[in-house]
C-alpha cells in the first residue's frame, strides 16, 4: 500500500534493493526528514491520533512532577540537575509538573529543561505552554538524547518507547524467521517472511505466544544509553507506556489513524505505528537498578491521586466535579488505563526506593493553589 509520497519512496526503495525490516520501515515512516509521521504531524488530542493521559487531566503531570522532585530531594538536591522528556507532545505534561512543584524550595532554581523532539509543530506548542516557565528556567530542545549535557539527570518518558521501530519475528519448523516489508506484483506494500533463519533468533524467547516475537533495538539502546547517563552522573528515569504480559512474546505493532485501527502498511507518514513496550528488556539493557514495573492505576494511587482528585473538586463545579471523577478512572481503572499502561523507573541506587512502587511514604504534597 504505497499511496502515499512516502509510500511510493519507500517501495522504490524495496524496488532497487529488496525487502527491508518492519524496523526499517517503522523507521521511515515515522522518522523521515520530511515526511515521516513525527516530523510533521499533530498527533496529539482530538484532532490527532490519539489521545495521552496528560491530556486527560492535569493530575498525571502534577503527580509526576511531584514524583521527580522528590527524586531531586533525595538525591541531596544537585545543581544544576538535567531535566528531561522524551517525547513531550503538546507540551501539557511538562507544564503541570512544573506548575506543581513551583513550591518545592531550590527545585526550579537547580533545574535546566531538556525536550527531546523532532516534531517542529510539536516544538512549537511546547514552546506556548511552556513560555511561563521557559523564561526562568534554562530551556533546550534536541533531535536526540545522546545530545543532553552530562550532569545528574532526571528524566520522563510518556507514551515515547512504545513508537520506536520494532523488529517482529515468526516461528517455522525452520526457527525463527523475520517479518519483511516487500512489495506486490502491483508495486504496492506488502508483508512477507524472510527465506532464512534469523541471526537475532538468540534474543527471541523460548516460548513465545502464537509463535510471534518482537524485539526493539532502539528502545535497548536507548535505555542503555539513560542507564549509561544515570551511571556517570546519577539520577532517576521515570518510563510509562504501554505493554501486556505478552510485550517481546507475541507480535502487538498496530496503527491508529484519526483515533480509529489502520493497517500499519497504510498510507506510511500519517498512520501513526506503536507496539507494546518489552519492559523487562528496557530494565536489563539499563544496566542500573530497576522498579517495577507497576501499573499505572497503582503507580498513582500511591501517588494520592484520588487525594488530589478531592481537593481539585472542592473548588470545581458540579460539572467540572464529574469531568474529575471521569479522568480518575480513564487513569487507573483496570479495564482502562491503569494496568494497559505500565511505569517502570530507572535510578543510580544511592538514594531511598521511590515512591510509587510499594508501599512507601507519599511524594511532596502538591499545593492547593496548582489549579
């Protein structure tokens, strides 16, 4: 299915040199420099793909950012400390988390902000919803992590791992063979096996479901290289996306276009592509000390999000009460997302176990007036 520019691109390429990798491909339709679904497009919200949960309720941004302070107070208060999102979207999750910590004494002064984004629209709403903060806090943006300065780190990553590219893999009587992208006799997109036997089959699983297995190099590489940065220099890493028991066991990329399931050959650089997040490969190839991961809906109750629920709706109206009380359980329900999406953390093991992964003590409180 090449009906689109970068489409046709793509299976020219396939055409000239031969199938390529659902990596390859994930990685051309996403990342392209000028046409890839991330440079160019407006993901986010109702009039994008999908929807994230800082967007649902300012809640999941104060919550975090009252978890990141006390990261920072743990960690005997560095400065200056790097923070940093990967992936910061329109901007919202980052903004709450520092309109809720404004209270935390010495925090903002110690802080320089890092936003990691190749998404040029995207840049520039982070740039409006950030503007309070930006002018009193040191603010850069990057294409890529391996450009944030050396320094103790403190670091989030919303809904970002899930949408890098994902190399996908089927069991034969032969072993394990990967999943190409090709194309038809029609010069259209197409998936098919590769003929011979892998050379990842020894990072493939045993056992895998319905003979299907993925696995992400760029998210191992890239916790590698935060885990390599925590090593060095300290700091904590905070990871939330979605996974499933089955996440690098069973095949899970999918696409969503216009908040409605696509086919991931479809129309590539407006499709946005995702697969479940192999959590316990992210944790290994760190190489420091890993929490959970939890679910969501655990990770913030023990935050006190429904503490925080009750007193936003002391000052709401009825209806604001009830729009509230509808963001709590999109958040952590069960059947929605609080165990579809999971939080691991990453730290340098000196300072106390965080919050949010046992029954510890809970976060800074967050003040009244951070409406």
């Amino acid at each position: 299915m090449s009906n689109t520019e970068l489409g046709g691109l793509i299976a020219r390429r396939i055409a000239l040199t031969g199938p390529i990798s659902l990596a390859d491909f994930m990685a051309e339709a996403l990342g392209h420099p000028r046409l890839g679904y991330y440079r160019h497009a407006t993901p986010v919200g109702a009039a994008g793909d999908f929807t994230t949960a800082p967007e649902i309720s300012q809640m999941f941004g104060e919550l975090l950012g009252a978890w990141l302070a006390e990261r920072w107070l743990a960690m005997s208060r560095p400065a200056p400390v790097r923070l940093v999102e990967l992936g910061p979207g329109r901007g919202t999750l980052m903004a709450d988390a520092l309109r809720a910590t404004r209270g935390v004494p010495g925090f903002h002064a110690a802080l320089d902000l890092h936003l990691v984004d190749t998404n040029e629209p995207m840049r520039a709403a982070q740039r409006s919803v950030l503007q309070s903060f930006t002018s009193t806090v040191p603010t850069a943006w990057h294409e890529r992590f391996d450009t944030v300065p050396e320094g103790p780190l403190l670091l989030v990553a919303n809904e970002f791992f899930d949408a890098l590219p994902v190399r996908q893999f089927h069991r034969t009587s032969r072993g394990w063979v990967e999943r190409m992208v090709g194309i038809d006799e029609n010069g259209a997109l197409r998936l098919a096996l590769a003929p011979g036997i892998t050379p990842f089959a020894k990072l493939l699983p045993e056992a895998a479901v319905d003979a299907e297995a993925e696995i992400c190099e760029a998210g191992r590489a890239l916790a590698a290289a935060i885990g390599n940065h925590i090593a060095r220099h300290g700091g904590w890493a905070l990871i939330i996306d979605y996974s499933g028991e089955t996440a690098g066991r069973a095949a899970s990329l999918q696409a969503v276009r216009r908040h409605q399931g696509a086919d991931i050959l479809d129309r590539p650089g407006e499709t946005d592509l995702s697969a479940h997040v192999d959590f316990a490969a992210l944790a290994k190839a760190s190489g420091v000390a890993s929490f959970g991961p939890v679910g969501q809906g655990t990770f913030l109750r023990e935050l006190g999000i429904a503490e925080r629920s009750e007193t936003l709706k002391r000052k709401a109206s009825p209806e604001q009460a009830r729009t509230i009380d509808a963001a709590l359980v999109r958040l952590i329900a069960p059947d929605q997302m609080g165990t579809l999406f999971r939080v691991l953390a990453l730290g340098d093991g000196k300072s106390a176990p965080p919050v949010g992964f046992s029954d510890l003590p809970s976060s800074p409180d967050i003040p009244s007036d951070a409406t």
